[in-house]
C-alpha cells in the first residue's frame, strides 16, 4: 500500500504517462517569453504536487488539474493567448482527469495561433500535418509552419523546408534550411549539407557541403561524420583549410548565440 492506494503494474504505467505528457507541457511554458514565467510556474507546481504528494493518481490530484484549467478559461476569456496555446495542448494530449478531446484542442490552438502565439501556429501546423483534431492538410500545414518560420522558429524553419523542397521548391527550402542550420538545428545541417553535396536544388558545392557536415557532425550527427569524410576527398588541401575556418565561424558564433 502507498499513501493508502494499492500499488501495481497498471498504477504505475498510468502515473508514468501522466507524469511524461505533464512534463512536455511544463517545458513548453518554462521556455515561453518572460512575461509569460507565472502560468510555467503554476503548471511545474502543479506537476511537483502531482508526481511527489500523489504518487498514485488520486481524487484531490485530479481536482488540481481541473482547477488549474478552469483558471486558463477564465484568462481565455480575457483573451489571452497563453491559455488558449496551454489549454489546447492539454487537450491535444489528455490528462489525468482530462479526456483527450483533439477538436477541441485545436480550436484553441487555432485561436491562439491567429493571435500570433508562436508555439501555437507550430503545434497547429504539426496538427494539420499529421491530422490530430482536424483533417489532414499539408496546405495549411505549410501555411502555420512559415508563419512560425517567419517568427523565428527553428524547427518550423526545418518543417516548411521539408515540405518546399518536396514540392521542388529549392530555393525556398534552402532558405529556410540555412535559418534552421544556423539556430543549431542538426537535421537541417545535414540537409543543407546534401542540398550542396549532391546538387539537389543547388549547384553543387563540396566546400559549403563540407562546411555544414562538419557543422553537424561536431554536434554529434554521425551520419554527418561520414559525408564529411566522404566530401573532404573531392576536396584540394587549399580549400579544406578554407573550409575548415569557416565551419569553425560559424560552429562558435552559433554557440556564443545559443
């Protein structure tokens, strides 16, 4: 017995659950804007009583996480962007306590999204492209995926690249697979890197191939490792060197940004 709840198997796979899908929310409102810290505080205190006071789901934990939504609709009703990102993720995902209902996760994402939450438009383009809570679109996928792009988002720089690219639209994809490369993006680096590599969309290039493996695999890409190794034989001892300077700008100014 544990805090008077029968332990087992199933218990704990449950609160394992719980505890991950809590998790991913809080980080997602732990890395939002300053003016935004309370509601990531509220929700990791609300995790902290969830995980260390509750071991085993319970009535009274339960009643937090409702209390806690019910403080989001109140602040959505003032329109505020935050909640709605936060109150459709939770739906988006499901609760303890909370029925997962995608429809309704994405009306408030979509809200949210129009409003110019940035992490909204990129989890609604994700819903689009994988038809979570509405039909599947890759339209309007593309759509959120470069408004967030556009916004400055990493991986949504990398999503909307994919999808031009697919669409033959190279010069486009390039684009934003050099902004994804240079926020640290490490998929991104690796593309751009074959993009010149093979001169798929671009004419080919086995220095600026050769920079960007680097680039990735000094972040651990080991698939990186072995292209670079592979481009680095096409390559004259002059123009390695040149390479090479240039890879290691770019790593460090990446990482004094980062």
């Amino acid at each position: 017995m544990l805090y008077g709840q029968p332990f087992n198997k199933a218990s704990q796979n449950r609160q394992q659950a719980g505890w991950t899908r809590f998790t991913r929310l809080c980080w997602q409102a732990l890395n939002s804007k300053r003016k935004n810290f309370y509601m990531g505080i509220r929700i990791l205190f609300l995790i902290l009583l969830y995980v260390f006071f509750n071991p085993t789901v319970s009535a009274e934990s339960t009643k937090r996480v409702l209390d806690f939504i019910s403080e989001l609709e109140v602040l959505v009703k003032e329109g505020n962007l935050v909640a709605e990102f936060h109150l459709g993720n939770i739906y988006m995902e499901g609760l303890e306590g909370v029925s997962k209902d995608q429809h309704k996760g994405y009306g408030y994402l979509l809200s949210s999204a129009k409003g110019g939450h940035i992490q909204a438009q990129y989890n609604l383009a994700a819903s689009y492209k994988l038809g979570q809570g509405i039909p599947q679109n890759t339209e309007k996928a593309l759509h959120w995926y470069l408004q967030a792009a556009n916004n400055g988002h990493a991986n949504a720089q990398l999503q909307s690249a994919l999808i031009l690219q697919n669409r033959k639209k190279y010069s486009e994809a390039i684009v934003l697979f050099n902004k994804a490369a240079l926020q640290g993006i490490v998929d991104a680096q690796f593309l751009l890197a074959s993009v010149y590599h093979f001169g798929k969309g671009a004419p080919q290039n086995y220095r600026i191939a050769y920079v960007w493996y680097s680039i990735a695999a000094a972040n651990g890409d080991s698939d990186s490792e072995k292209m670079r190794d592979m481009v680095l034989k096409q390559l004259d001892n002059e123009t390695i060197a040149k390479a090479q300077n240039e890879a290691a700008k770019i790593f460090e100014s990446m990482k004094s940004n980062g």
